[in-house]
C-alpha cells in the first residue's frame, strides 16, 4: 500500500499485525521487519466476483503487452500445470 499518497479507505486493526479496509475489505499485513509496510494479504471474493472498482490489484497485469513483458513464462514457472495450456 502506498502510504505516501491518501488512502481512500478507512482501516481497521483486527489482529496486531493485520488491518482491514471498511469500503474495500482489503485486508493488509503489517510487516513488522520492514518498518511496518502494509502488505495486500487478501480481498474479498464477492469484489472479484462482481469484478468491480475494488476488486484487488490483478487486473493491472501487463496483459496489453504479452511478448514484450513474458508475462506468460512467469505464469508458468508459478504454476507448471499451465506449460501447454495457454499461449507464449
């Protein structure tokens, strides 16, 4: 999460170390060890269901550009079970 700029979310401490947004459901780890960043740990599945405005930051991928950003290769190293299933 980028700090530096206003976050348009009010954030709720549910654990010591896990904060959740009221509007979005965005839900961050705090990452002690590196002066507390706020790491995206999980959201919610009705937001990506419904694929709308807060539904996680997966449809920034660089999908526009696939020769150029290899996106497919890295997909593959993640998941082998993909090698043969989708294109590049």
């Amino acid at each position: 999460m980028n700090e530096e700029e206003i976050v348009p979310d009010i954030l709720n401490s549910t654990a010591t170390d896990l904060v959740v947004g009221r509007r979005s459901s965005f839900a961050f780890w705090i990452d002690k060890a590196h002066q507390d960043r706020r790491i995206l740990a999980a959201i919610s599945q009705i937001n990506v269901s419904r694929n709308n405005y807060i539904n996680g930051p997966f449809d920034q991928l660089a999908d526009n550009y696939p020769e150029e950003v290899e996106i497919a290769k890295f997909m593959k190293l993640t998941n082998p079970s993909l090698k043969g299933r989708i294109d590049h």
